[in-house]
C-alpha cells in the first residue's frame, strides 16, 4: 500500500491544518522532558525548534505520499553546527519528542475509520525518521573527520617547520588543542599496510591509543615517517613506550619535553635529527631520547645538538680546567691508571675527578656511549677555540 493511501484524504487535511499546533506542542514536550534542551543558547534552541516544525511538516508530506518527503531533510531545517551541538542520541529524542505528540492527537485529527491506519502511519514514519537521523549524523561525522584531518595535518607541519602562529593555535583550539601543554613528539618509521598504505590507517591507530592512554594527540604521516605530538605528557619516556605499538619497526625518537605548541619546534626538530642520527649508535634503546643522541646528532650536523654540547659539556668544564684536562686526557688514555700516568696524579684522583666530571656536566666518562658524547663536544670545543675556524 502508498503512503497516499493509508488514510483518507479527509484525515491527511486535518493533519495539515493542524500542523502549526502539533509543532508548537513538540517543542513544549521538549523543554517540559529534556533538562539538556534548558542548557542549549537560544539560537540553538530556536534550531531545534526548527528541526520540530521540519519534522510535522514533513510527516505532512510523507503522509501525502510527496515524493520530496525524505525525513533527512527534517534535519536540514537546522545548520550543520547543530549535529555539534545535540548528540544522536538527543536528536532522536527530539524525533521522538515529535511523533509522540502526532500520537497523543490521533483520535483529534483523524476520522473514526482512520485511527488505526493513522495509528500505523505514524509508527512507520519514525522507524524513517529515526535511519534518516542517523544517516545525517553519520555524514556529519564523516565530513568533520575529514575536515579534523586537514586541520590536524596543517598543525602538524606548522609545528615541524617552527611556524606555529595565532592562526595555527586557534586551528588548533579547533580540535581540542586550546589549553594542552607539556607536550613532546615522537617521530618514527610510518608502519606499512595491505591497503596501498593509506596514512588514515597509522593516524587512526595513534588516536585510539591516546584515547585508550588518556592523552591529547596529534599525529601525521610526512613521507615514510609518522610524527606524534602528544600532549599532557608527564613521563616522555613512558610516554614513547605507550605510543610504540604505533610505529613500524625500527627506531622511535622521542623529542624533549617543552611547554605547548609555540614550543613544539625544539621537540620536533630534536625528535627528526634524532631520527636521522640514531644507526650512529648501534646499542641504541627503543624508544630513545633525543637528548641521548646528541653525539650522534651533532656528527649528523644538527647545529642544535652541537650548541647544546658546548653548553652542557665544554663550557662548564672550562670553569674547572683540572676537569677539562682530566676529562681530555682519560678519552685518550686506556684507563684509569694510564690517565693517572699521564696526569702524574694517583688513580684515585683519577676517579674523583671523573665522579665531580660527572656532577658536573651529568655524563659518566666510564659509559662507552656517554664517553663518545663528551668527546665530541670537547672535539667541538677545540675546533671552536681555534681562531682561524672562527673567522672561517
């Protein structure tokens, strides 16, 4: 049976004549049922009530069988904005709101014979009215993933390339971002996938582990590598640790920890040359600091790293030349009692001063891997002190 013939001509006249009542109706039934149609604005209220009077005036319409009469366009009587503003689940009850009142009026619009069929018409056009809610959300939604995902791939190369402006933070607040800080990137090998490699697939994966962690994430694919910037991070090692299923095979740097986006840069330069750098070391942990690879970094030619040496390793020590000369001597020595020859100091001296060297600048020259770091910022501290450089 049509639409058109449900119920009788007589009854679908009444309906209509009654649609501006059963609309004002709807909406009272939603401030007097539902507590979160009170928090709306009232502009947002008045598109609710919009989407009220669209859904009687359509059950009018599909009643009389229009072939225009598609429920999707009961929600397309509001802005988009509202599919943010009201979940599903509320919009359903709105919908519902809506055909309990047709319900409560039957016996009032339609003839005797009618009842029944009117009864059944309106049952019929929830069922529609409800997928064609879903459908509207479910395109809402679609939409706004896409758009979230340009949003987030443009604030991911801002803070790569150091260009975080007011723009890229209002961006930003878009997706959540406004007032995260303590954030740290990661930056490893994208993982490879049976599905011509589609970056949605490792970006998706990073998102359900920050939800799963609790933490606010970014994340993109640039190239073969997948950058993560994570924030209200307390940990950053641990951190690393907990986003590692994430990556592919192979090394994972994570950046040092800065304040909020505008800082994001230090971590992400340090995160990518760390990334370049780390097969320098072979016994290389993962995931690895980027702070722990400042030799190799500074080999690599990451200007950062080499001015973080000479800040953390050759400056301090020039304020203890006895360090500076024990630390020089015991890199070219074979051991504590070939330094302590060299020195013409005893062994034990020796160990004292590499203990205040360590105090001092925060590396132990007893650790092969510490002792190469401190090596290449004293070699970078020589070839600076040389004049003819400089000037060069």
């Amino acid at each position: 049976m049509s639409r058109r013939g449900l119920v009788s001509l007589t009854t679908r006249r009444q309906v209509r004549r009654n649609g501006g009542d059963l609309a004002r109706a709807a909406t009272q039934r939603l401030e007097a049922q539902h507590d979160w149609y009170a928090r709306l604005t009232a502009q947002e209220r008045s598109w609710v009530g919009l989407v009220a009077q669209a859904g009687i005036a359509n059950f009018i319409q599909w009643l009389d069988g229009e072939e225009s009469a598609d429920t999707r366009t009961t929600f397309g009587a509001a802005p988009r904005e509202l599919t943010r503003t009201i979940t599903l689940a509320q919009t359903l009850e709105l919908a519902r709101s809506v055909v309990e009142v047709v319900e409560e009026h039957v016996e009032e619009l339609a003839k005797p014979a009618d009842v029944t069929d009117l009864r059944i018409a309106v049952l019929r056009y929830s069922r529609e009215i409800a997928f064609g809610a879903a459908q509207v959300y479910a395109h809402a939604a679609e939409q706004r993933g896409a758009w979230d995902a340009r949003l987030e791939s443009l604030v991911i190369d801002a803070v790569m390339r150091g260009e975080v402006d007011e723009s890229i933070r209002t961006r930003a607040a878009a997706l959540g971002w406004g007032d995260v800080t303590d954030l740290v990137v990661l930056v490893g090998d994208s993982p490879r996938s049976s599905d011509d490699d589609d970056p949605a697939l490792a970006v998706g994966q990073v998102h359900r582990t920050a939800q799963r962690l609790d933490l606010p994430v970014l994340a993109g694919v640039q190239g073969a590598r997948l950058v993560a910037v994570v924030g209200s991070v307390q940990d950053p090692a641990a951190t690393a640790v907990g986003f590692a299923e994430c990556f592919a095979d192979g090394d994972l740097v994570h950046g040092p920890l800065v304040t909020d986006l505008t800082e994001g840069a230090v971590s992400a330069h340090a995160a990518v040359a760390g990334h370049v750098a780390a097969p320098g070391w072979p016994a290389r942990p993962r995931p690895v600091a980027a702070d722990d690879l400042l030799g190799e970094r500074a080999v690599a030619g990451d200007d950062l790293a080499r001015a973080t040496l000479i800040e953390q390793v050759q400056l301090p020590l020039e304020e203890h030349p006895s360090l500076l000369d024990t630390a020089r001597t015991h890199l070219e020595s074979p051991g504590l009692e070939a330094t302590a020859r060299t020195l013409i100091v005893h062994v034990n001296t020796v160990r004292y001063r590499l203990g205040r060297i360590s105090e001092v600048i925060g590396y132990d020259l007893t650790v092969p891997h510490e002792a190469f770091t401190v090596r290449v910022a004293l070699t970078l501290g020589a070839i600076l002190e040389d004049p003819s450089n400089i000037a060069g």
